[in-house]
C-alpha cells in the first residue's frame, strides 16, 4: 500500500481517535466530565470577553501592537504547554502509533489535524478571529486576515506538535514528569508577570508596546496577523513577507516534526533501555546529616522527611510555595508601609501545613510505615520524628521572617510578643496536622499538576481548613493573652512573656496533639493505607 | 506445624465478594505457592493476611499469634513484598534498606552489613546508589525483596514476585528464596504462572473466585493430571474450553 492512497483515510480516522479518547476520558469519571465542561466554559467565557474587547479596540491607535503582541503571547504559550502539561493529550505522544504501519508524512498531517481539535485551538481561534477585526480594514485586508489567522493557527499548532516530539524523551523520562509536577510554580510566576505588565500598561498606556510590537510583528505567527495590519495601511509588499514569513516557519515546523517523528518511530524507546548514564553520584553527603540526627527510629524518619523535601517532586513544590508565600506576605506588606508585624505569624503558618497529610505525602509506599507500627508509642515516635523533620526548617525560617519584617517595620519591641505568637500558632498547626494526618488521609497524585485524588476533595478541604480553623481556636489563649496585656494598664511592659509561653504553649500543645493523633494512627493503618493508595 | 492459620476469611468491595471466606492452614518450613487466576482474591488474601487491610470477618494467626490483637509479635516475624504499593522510591537502593531495617529497629551497623550483602547477592551492588524511582521492573522486585528479608523474618511473603521480571533477575530471586527456605523458614507467594508454582513449590493452594479450590502438598493437588496446569484447569473448570473453533479465518497464508 502506498503512502498516497492511505493519506486521505488517515486525517479523518486520527481525528476520530482523537475524539474518542476526548469522550472516553470524560466517560470515566463524574468529576472529570465537570471539571473538563467547567474549564471549557471558562476558556469560552475568557475568550469571548477578550473577542469583546478586541473589538472594542477597533480603530485604536495602538491596536495592532497590543494584537501582534497577543498572538505572539499565544504562539509562546503553544509552544510552551506541552512541555508542562505532556498528558493531557495521548495523540501528542507519537510512540505510542510506533507499532501502526504508518508513514511519516500522511502521519504529520494527519496528526496537525487531529491538533485542531479541542478546547486549546478552539481558543485559540476566537483570540485570532479577534485580532483580525481590531485590525483590518477593507475587503482586502479581510480575505488577508482569513488566510493569515489559518495561518498563525496551523503554526502554533505545528509548534506545539514539533516542540513536543522533540522533547518526547525529556517528557517521558521521570526528569520531564518531575519537571511537569513544578509547572504550578511556573504558572503562578507568570501569573505575577503578567499582573505586573498590565499595570504597568494601565499606568502608561498601550503606546508602550510599540518597539516590542515592531520586532514581533517580523516573528511567527505574529507576522501572520501583522500582515494584516499591513494590508489594512497599504503595504502590499510587507504584507505578503510577513505572511511569507509565516508560511516558511510552518514549513520548516512541520519539516523538524517530521524528521523527528521519523527518529523516534525507528530508533528504540528510552524506556526500553538499559540506562547507560554514569553511575550516580555517591550519596554521602548524607552521612553528615545522618551523624546530626538522633539514633533509633526518629533519626532514621527524619532522615527520609528531609531527604523527600528535596527530592520529592510534589513535597518540595509545596514546600516551595510555603517557603516563598510565608516570606512574601509579611515582608511585602511590610514594605509597602500597609504591614503589620502579625503578619510574621504567616510564615509559621503556612509551614505548619507541611505537617497535615503527612501519610498522604508518603503516597502507598505507607505500607512499609505501617508494617512497623505495631503499638500507638511506635506511631508516637513516628509523628515526632516527622514534626521534629518539619521544626529543623521551619524553627529557623519563621524567625527570621519575624525578624526580617520586624527590622522592615523597625518595631522591635514587638518582636517578642510575634515570635511568641508564631510559635504558638506553629505548635497549634503541628497538633492539628498530626491528628488530622491519622483522621482524614487523602491521597496525593505523583503524577500531573493534582494534589488530590478524584473522590477526595471533600476529605481534603475537611483536613486542611478544619485544620486550620482548630488551629487558630488553640491559639486563642496567646491571642486573648496578647489583647489583655496590650489594653491593661502597665501590661505592655510584660509583653515579653509571651516569647516564652508562647514557645511553651507551642510545645505543650504539639506534644498534646501527638498523643492524641499516635493511639488513631495505630489503630487506623489500613484504613490510612487505603486512603493514601488512591491514583 | 502450622505458620499461618486462617479462619472463615471475607472480604467485599462494595458489591463484589473478593475473599469468600477463607480456611487454611499453611505448613512452616515449605515453600508455599498460592495459585489462581487473575482477580481471584490473591492479593487481598495476601493484604490481610499481613496486616494490610482489615477483613470484614474471619481471624488470621501468623506463627501462633493473632495479626490484629498482637501485632507486635506478629510484624517482628513477617516480611512482606506487596504488589502494586509503591516504595520510598526516592531514595536510593542503599538508603531504602537503611531506613526499612532501621525502622525495625536494627541497629545501624547490622542493617549496613546485611544491606551490603543483599546488594551483593541480588546482583544491585552497581545500582545502589540510584533512586529506585529510576529501577526497572525486575530491580524494584529484588530491592522490595531485599528490603522484606533484611530482617531475617520467619515467614515471607511476596505477592507476584515474579511479576514482570526477567529470567536472570527470576533465577537470581529463587536461589535467594530456596537458601531461606533450606534454612527452615517458610515462604508463601502468589502467582498465576502454574509452571513456576509447579517447580519451586512443595505445597500450594489453589484459589478461584475467592475461595480455596484445592490445598495440600503438590503431588496430592495435582493428582493424577499431567501437570499442575491440567490440574489447575480442571479445578476451575475451564477446561475444554476451545477458543479455536470461531477463529476459522486466523492462520498464515492467507492476505487478509
């Protein structure tokens, strides 16, 4: 059989499957049909408001640098996506049609074709569909804008397909799924970019984006649009490079895809073999850490706590977030003049939630956990040990960020009564997290962007904010204690109590708190383990 | 002498009755296989028997003490290698047995010693010190395996330890098996893969759809049969199943 005459049933038949897989992906689960329609609505909804507003932007002065910028936004994000979110769609993965009888080429376009179908493309259109009416103008510049929002269409696409064949080994290796897990870090920086940019615009005006715009209207698929532009002020010639421009650089995509489609379709999968990388580096830094540390099972914990906070993908993402969100808070309060030194207290805070779900953290490997607890003082020193793993970071990082927003703010005769306050609410995080560690287990996904299986949510939003709720009633005492010494006559003088009744309180109630949640955990173990062994 | 002793053991999932009530008693000192097909209950069998997941009714007693009540006596004496439960596969080989013996309370020099041997004897030595999230198959098996008999138990249990392994690391796992069994403990172990049962064991049991078909030692099970596959077939009774007769269409020679 030739590759001519099985290129015209490919197309339609890879577009089926992909369809397929859409439907039978949402067929699975209740959960994921909602989550899938929701985000469709939100991508819609998003995307209509931008059409709106891109009308709207009709006749600006500045329009076509803000639409030329917008597309190569789009263009970036094609290209960038797969790499972070590699899953979400089993056609990218060319491996997996490595047995079909198949050529390289009806393949490709077959494939692109099959590209065009879901929520990302469909966006995709309308934010192109857009930019062409904010910026044409005439019959002419129309018929060019049909061409060249097809045309910036197909490029993104081909990016996004070229980029992810290319990488498929990284994003099949545990490296890219390591990689995939901290693109929520990625995102929320972004997020911030972004916020930042637009300010800045609303402050200054569009008029900003024009040496930007000049060099990106020459770049696909942005060219693709700026032709647009072009035609619509009367530059026949510059219209048809830039829409050159565009068509070359999907030519030469589809051509790199292709070739490293073909690579991949006729050299063996990674997967299958035999890892020839230099043996890896000798663990032994480890054995300093493991001389610092208490002997016996606490030491031993401890070890495999901290040695995950760096090496577990999903645990040190959460750390991170904490980490950066517990220094961020207070201290850009602080620096915007609108701070409050209580604000410290947060960093404390949002380190303590590192200690709920501490069995979930363990994903099923809990059973090895769980064949050595036989009696509640074995889950007692287990609980310690974790939240001593925990006190070793955050002991340190809540008071320097107390003393840190303390110099910002210059109150330093308030520092005490914050750190005091920070170890109270610490103390009161720990207990809460120990003991909803053993009542309300959840699991936590290794793979993808989740932190919680589907089913689960609800046990998650129980564990966390009841959590947090309980651990800011146990507070309540220092809290109460702080107010009554601020309003008495002469009380501000005795402020510094509170350092060590707070790191008192702290300490008594986590103790407290492990007591409680050792006998549940104890008596709990496989329901624990059936809890954490969820996706 | 009895090792495992089993009564009136249940299990459902919603629905579905995975253990129909289970009675067995399992000889210390044999190699012990427990066969059946897939989905036939083995591996929630297994769980409960182990301390994993809790029936829904029914005892289990390992070497004379009750797994539920007395689980200190009982978890001291058990190695277990589960299927389809992760490991702390972010840490390395070494350090996986490290934190399992020392978690069992090993002291720290002992577990070092008997990690370097295990290493040495199931042939990981050269991968010691990468992750196991990064192991093969047949690897993570042998590290599980390891990790289950550092603390020389009385009675081991895997559950498909044989499951996805290749012939060398397959050969390597029964020499250490058979040597721990020649020293007078006892292994039980789940599979499907009758030919493998057929020629490690000296006792199975036979499972389908949650309950015990046949147990005994071999040459009583297999009976008459040629093999312990026939055997095995006509317990379950899918034997003379012809799959052939509909499939007249499936040969060579033919185009299409």
């Amino acid at each position: 059989m030739s590759a001519q005459t099985a290129a015209p049933g490919l197309a339609p038949t890879v577009v089926r499957l992909k369809l397929s897989l859409l439907r039978n992906g949402l067929r699975q689960s209740g959960g994921r049909r909602a989550a899938y329609v929701a985000s469709a609505v939100c991508a819609l909804l998003f995307a209509a408001l931008q059409l709106i507003g891109l009308i709207a932007l009709r006749g600006h002065a500045h329009a076509e640098s803000l639409v030329v910028l917008l597309v190569a936004v789009l263009g970036l994000g094609w290209a960038v996506m797969p790499l972070f979110f590699p899953s979400g769609d089993e056609t990218l993965d060319p491996t997996r049609l490595v047995m079909l009888p198949l050529r390289p080429r009806p393949l490709v376009w077959a494939l692109l074709a099959a590209s065009l179908v879901g929520i990302g493309p469909l966006f995709t259109v309308v934010m192109l569909i857009g930019s062409v009416i904010a910026v044409a103008h005439g019959g002419a510049a129309f018929a060019v804008g049909v061409v060249g929002g097809v045309l910036a269409l197909l490029v993104c696409v081909a990016l996004a397909r070229a980029v992810a064949a290319a990488n498929i080994r990284l994003l099949s290796s545990r490296k890219g799924r390591d990689l995939a897990v901290l693109s929520g870090l990625v995102i929320a920086v972004g997020a911030q970019v972004v916020n930042f940019g637009a300010q800045r615009l609303g402050s200054s005006g569009l008029g900003q984006l024009d040496p930007v715009a000049d060099v990106l209207r020459w770049l696909p698929p942005a060219s693709a649009i700026g032709a647009v532009d072009s035609v619509s002020e009367g530059s026949y010639g510059v219209a048809a490079v830039q829409l050159l421009i565009s068509a070359g650089a999907l030519v030469l995509l589809v051509r790199m895809w292709s070739r490293s489609l073909t690579r991949l379709m006729i050299s063996p999968d990674g997967s299958t073999l035999q890892a020839a990388e230099p043996a890896a580096r000798d663990r032994r830094g480890a054995a300093g850490l493991t001389r610092l540390l208490p002997g016996g099972r606490s030491g031993t914990v401890m070890e495999r706590s901290l040695r995950y906070v760096w090496r577990d993908p999903k645990t040190k993402a959460a750390w991170v977030t904490s980490l950066a969100i517990g220094l961020i808070v207070p201290v850009f309060n602080a620096l915007q003049g609108t701070g409050s030194i209580y604000f410290a207290c947060f960093a404390a805070g949002m380190l303590g939630i590192q200690m709920y779900n501490q069995f979930g953290q363990d994903t099923s490997a809990f059973w090895m956990v769980a064949l050595t607890i036989s009696s509640p003082r074995d889950a007692y020193v287990e609980l310690r040990a974790r939240a001593l793993a925990l006190l070793v970071i955050t002991l340190p990082y809540a008071t320097l960020v107390t003393v840190l927003t303390t110099a910002l703010l210059g109150d330093w005769a308030k520092l005490p009564e914050a750190l005091g306050l920070s170890l109270a609410l610490l103390g009161a995080m720990l207990t809460t997290g120990a003991w909803t560690s053993a009542r309300f287990p959840y699991s936590i996904p290794q793979e993808g962007y989740k932190n919680v299986a589907p089913g689960q949510t609800g046990l998650a939003w129980i564990s966390i904010f009841g959590g947090m709720v309980s651990a800011a009633l146990l507070c309540a005492p220092v809290i109460a204690l702080t107010i009554w010494l601020h309003v008495s006559e002469g009380g501000e003088a005795w402020t510094w109590l509170l350092l060590p009744g707070g790191a008192a309180y702290g300490a008594g109630i986590t103790l407290l708190g492990l007591r409680l949640a050792a006998p549940r955990t104890a008596a709990r173990l496989p329901e624990i383990l059936a809890a954490v062994s969820k996706g | 002498m009895t090792s495992v002793r089993v009564r009136n053991l249940w299990k459902r999932f919603g629905q579905q009755v995975a253990v129909a009530g289970i009675d067995l008693d399992l000889p210390a000192g044999k190699f012990i296989g427990l066969v059946g097909p897939n989905g036939a209950g083995k591996t929630t069998t297994l769980s409960m028997v182990t301390g994993l997941l809790r029936p829904d009714e029914g005892t289990v007693e390992v070497v004379g003490h009750d797994v539920w009540r007395d689980p200190v006596e009982v978890k001291a004496r058990i190695g277990v290698l589960p299927e389809g439960l992760r490991l702390f596969e972010r840490l390395s080989g070494r350090e996986l047995l490290g934190y399992s013996g020392r978690l069992r309370g090993l002291p720290g020099a002992e577990v070092d010693k008997r990690a370097t041997q295990l290493l040495d004897v199931l042939d990981l030595a050269g991968a010691q010190h990468k992750l196991v999230v990064d192991y093969s198959t047949g690897m993570r098996k042998k590290i599980g395996l390891a990790a289950a008999l550092l603390h020389n138990p009385e009675v081991l249990f895997l559950d498909e330890p044989f499951e996805g392994v290749d012939p060398v690391s397959a050969q390597t796992i029964r020499g250490v098996l058979e040597r721990y069994t020649a020293s007078g403990a006892t292994v039980v172990f789940s599979s499907h893969v009758m030919e493998l049962v057929e020629s490690l064991c000296d006792w199975v049991a036979v499972m389908a759809a949650g309950r015990i078909r046949a147990h005994g030692p071999l040459e009583e099970v297999r009976g008459s049969a040629p093999s312990l596959q026939e055997a095995f077939l006509q317990l379950v009774g899918a034997q003379g199943r012809d799959a052939g007769s509909d499939l007249d269409w499936l040969g060579g020679g033919a185009v299409r």
